[in-house]
C-alpha cells in the first residue's frame, strides 16, 4: 500500500487549478516532514520516537482545513 505525501496532493490541486500560496506550499513542506515520521517503518513496539507535531494558526479563509484534508488524505 502505497501513502501518497500531502505535497503530492497539493500540486494535483494546483494542476487542477487552485491558486498557489506560498505559505500553504511552506505549511505543506512541514507537514510531509511529520507525514514521513509517521509513515516510517517501526523495528519495535518503543522504537519509534514521537514525532515533533505541528500547529497551524491563521485567519478564517487561508486553508487550514484544506491543508489538514490534504494530510489525512
């Protein structure tokens, strides 16, 4: 089974013709950061470390959600 990076999916949106924004394209470079963290391989049940999270802040309209889709998707 293959997990598609959220980074991936952002350019989809934006070849589909979604406006680009630089702080979206930043936000979603740190969260294919924490994307790859989870979606290591684990050598044990305590080997892996818990990831560093991530907190997105902004004003109403600038993509949170969108960006929180495109992470769980």
């Amino acid at each position: 089974m293959s997990i598609t990076p959220p980074s991936s999916l952002y350019r989809q949106q934006l070849a589909a013709g979604k406006t680009p924004d630089p702080v979206q394209a930043a936000a979603v470079q740190a969260l294919d950061t924490l994307h790859a963290t989870l979606a290591a391989p684990r050598r044990g049940l305590f080997s892996r470390a818990k990831p560093k999270g991530l907190y997105l802040h902004g004003s109403v309209g600038i993509g949170k959600t969108f960006l929180m889709d495109l992470f769980f998707a």
